[in-house]
C-alpha cells in the first residue's frame, strides 16, 4: 500500500510541459523515439 501512495503522490507531482522537452532534447541527441525514452526513465 505504501509503494502505491509513492508512486501516486510521484504521477501527481509531474510536470509534463517539462518532460515533454527533456524527452524531445533525448530524442533529437540519441535517435530514439520519445515512447522508448518514456518507458526507460520509468524503468530506471
């Protein structure tokens, strides 16, 4: 229960307009789609 409350208080907390850019800025250095960027920030 207290891994879920984590990772909710984590979700709402997220700034997307700034992991947007991040994830362009990944994209355009590595060739990687911003999905497979997403999923491995996660991941880590």
């Amino acid at each position: 229960m207290g891994k879920l409350r984590y990772l909710t208080r984590v979700i709402s907390g997220v700034r997307f307009d700034k992991l947007n850019r991040v994830l362009e800025k990944v994209k355009e250095k590595s060739g990687q789609s911003k999905v497979f960027t997403f999923f491995d920030i996660l991941v880590c």
